[in-house]
C-alpha cells in the first residue's frame, strides 16, 4: 500500500501581508496629502508616482540595500509628480527602518551618511525654506530616526538569540553533567559488585577447597568451613542487596534494609578478619584514631580499595599473612597492604583479568588520589594508596 505524497510546506504569508499593508497605508497617506494639498491640483501622474515610490517597500526584506536607495530615488519623482512635501518620505522610511533591522549598525551609519546627501539636496530643489533652518534638520532626524530604531531592534533581536543561545548551552551542560554523574554512579556501582563478588567468591573457593580437604579426616573443621562459607555468602548477598537497590527504578518498592544499609568504611576493615582467618591468611590491622571521622566517599574508598587487595592476597598466595596500616598525614590517608609471600611474576597477568588493580586505580583517583602495587624489596607483595582527606 502506497503512501500518499506529503503536503508541501505552507508559507507563511504574514510578512507579505504586512508589505502589502505597509504599501497600501503609505499610498493612502500620501494621496490623501495629494488631495488635499492647495499648492498643486491632483493628477493621474501624480497618483502614479506614488504608487511606485511605495512599491520598494515590497523587496525590502529580501534586498534592503536596494530597495531604500531605489525609494530614496523615487522621493524626486513624488516631489516632481504630486508635489506633496510633508509625507514623501514615509516609503523610505520604512525600508530604512527594515535595511538597519536586517543589517545591524554598520550598514545603518553607511546608509546615513549617503542618504543625507540626497536629502539635502532635495530640500535645495524643492523645499520653499532656507537650507540652513530648523526643516533641515528635520528632514534629516526622519533618515536618522528609523534607522536608529532599526538598529535598535536589530540589537535587541541578537541579545535575545544570545540569551537563548546560552540558555540552550547551559541546559546541554546540565545533561552532560547529569549523564556524566550517572555513568560515573554506574562505575561505582559495579566496581562495588566486582569487589563485593570477587571476594565472597575467592573466600568460599578458599574455603570449600580446605573442606573438600577435611571431609574425611576431621568432619568438624570440615563442617566449620561450610558455617564460614553460609555466613560469608550470606554477608555478601546482604551487600548485594544493599549495592543493587541503588539500580532500582522504583526506590518505593525495594527493600527498606537494602536502601538503609550504610556505605562500609575504613572502621569495617575489621570485619575482614574472620573471613580471611578461615581462608588461612593472619590478618594484622592497624588503623589510626581519626579513621571513624572521614568523609564518605575517601572511607568508602579506602574500605573497598583493601577489600580488594586482600581478595588479591587470598587468590594468589594462599595461606599466609598480611598487614593493613591505615594512618592519617597532613589532611592525607595513607594505606599500606602487605602480604610476607610475592604473587609471583605471571600471578596476575595468567590467574586474574587485571580488573582488581584498575578498578584499585580507578577508586583512588576518582577522589584525588593515587595507587601504586608491585613487589617488596624484603619479599611480599604492597599494595599502597594515598587518598586526600579534605573536608568531612
């Protein structure tokens, strides 16, 4: 089934309208000053040469220029024909008013300066008073005027598509910022899924292997493995949850404990330590007093950014033990991980995609600071970061 060809645009047919009206109100003015005017009897000549005196005010718009010199010339003829004096020069001001509107101030001052000319010399051929008189200065306001308010209206129209300029430029920026701020929000999201899974998962791994390893020989490790891998899977669905319910589109209909549970922060450090003791790794942790009163968003960080480098110490090395420092220098935190047994050379690279480290990279410097990893000169492997504290 064919569609039926579009309509063609309709064009707008009000400024023509107003020419037409503009041309018809300047014929009227003028043959009416023709009638009834005693110095010169009305002609058909004369009624003449006020109609094409008017006409140029219907190409005004599409060539301005043109049509005020071309209304400019026409005045002698008017003056010549119907020998009227006081409304002659309505046709051109109107295209004067239209040429300074269109064209700004430039064109106007040019369009003056060789109107005034003419002027003077028509009020030499035909005006009955001196030339040096208040009527000049007249005649010469009414080229002046229009094109002044022209200019005017010019102005105003350019300061308007500026304001709206900027104001469209401005509400862009808002949905940069507000698309900017969400993908940012995502990222944070699923760097906390990414650590939140990484490490539940390599400490139930951890675990089950040792139970595999139990089951016959001592079935009550073994089943206190199985309590450690309930209790550490039920923490980590707990903070799934919490970290998930940020996604949901309808905040009503979630959970109320998953949309209260607070953020972890350094302070919940020590909440690691039982699940990594059940993973055989002998967890050392020292923080500095202060450590409760960080802002937000560098405790969030610091909690998630030795959440992952445990998880990376429980995947790689195994059984061993490890070191968390956490002090606070000149308005800095400084965050030290250390484990007494290297990765080795190719642990990250064969074993892991390398997300942990970027996504450690990522969360220090998305709140101004910076992270560095790699192997100690005494043996062991150092994960250290340092996040600016700045205001809580």
């Amino acid at each position: 089934m064919s569609t039926p060809p579009s309509a063609p645009p309709v064009r707008d047919l009000r400024p023509l309208l107003v020419d037409v009206a503009a041309v018809v109100s300047c014929v009227a003015v003028m043959t009416t000053d023709m009638v009834l005017s005693h110095k010169t009897e009305a002609t058909a000549a004369g009624f003449a040469s006020i109609v094409a005196g008017a006409l140029p005010i219907m190409q005004s718009r599409r060539a301005p220029i043109g049509a005020f010199a071309l209304a400019m010339a026409l005045i002698f003829g008017i003056l010549s024909f119907a020998g009227i004096y006081a409304t002659v020069a309505c046709p051109a001001m109107l295209c004067a008013y239209v040429l300074a509107g269109a064209r700004g101030r430039r064109v106007a001052a040019f369009a003056a300066l060789a109107a005034m000319p003419t002027v003077l010399l028509m009020l030499d051929l035909y005006s009955p008073y001196p030339l040096l008189g208040w009527d000049t200065a007249k005649n010469l306001s009414f080229v002046c005027l229009p094109l002044a308010l022209g200019v005017a209206s010019h102005d105003r129209r350019a300061h308007t598509a500026a304001l709206v300029e900027r104001a469209e430029a401005a509400e862009r920026s808002r949905e940069e910022e507000a698309l900017r701020r969400v993908g940012e929000e995502r990222l944070r999201i699923a760097q906390d899924v990414h650590d939140v899974v990484a490490h539940a998962m390599v400490a139930i791994n951890v675990q089950a292997g040792v139970g595999a390893h139990l089951a016959d020989r001592d079935p009550g490790r073994a089943r206190g493995t199985l309590r450690d891998i309930k209790r550490v899977s039920g923490e980590a669905l707990g903070e799934l949850r919490s970290v998930l319910g940020l996604l949901r589109e309808d905040s009503d209909s979630c959970d109320p404990s998953a949309r209260t549970r607070p953020t972890r922060l350094m302070s919940g450090v020590e909440e690691l330590r039982e699940s990594l003791g059940a993973a055989g790794v002998e967890l050392e942790i020292r923080l500095d007093e202060g450590i409760e009163a960080l802002p937000a968003a560098v405790g969030a960080t610091g909690y998630r950014i030795v959440q992952e480098a445990l998880t990376n110490v429980m995947r790689h090395v195994g059984p061993t033990s490890a070191q968390v420092r956490a002090t606070l220098r000149a308005g800095v935190l400084e965050i030290e991980v250390d484990n007494d047994r290297g990765l080795g050379p190719t642990a990250l690279t064969t074993t892991g995609s390398g997300n942990g480290l970027r996504g450690m990279r990522e969360r220090a410097a998305a709140v101004g600071g910076s992270l560095t990893a790699g192997p100690r000169e005494q043996g062991g492997w150092r994960v250290a970061a340092s996040l600016p504290v700045g205001r809580p």
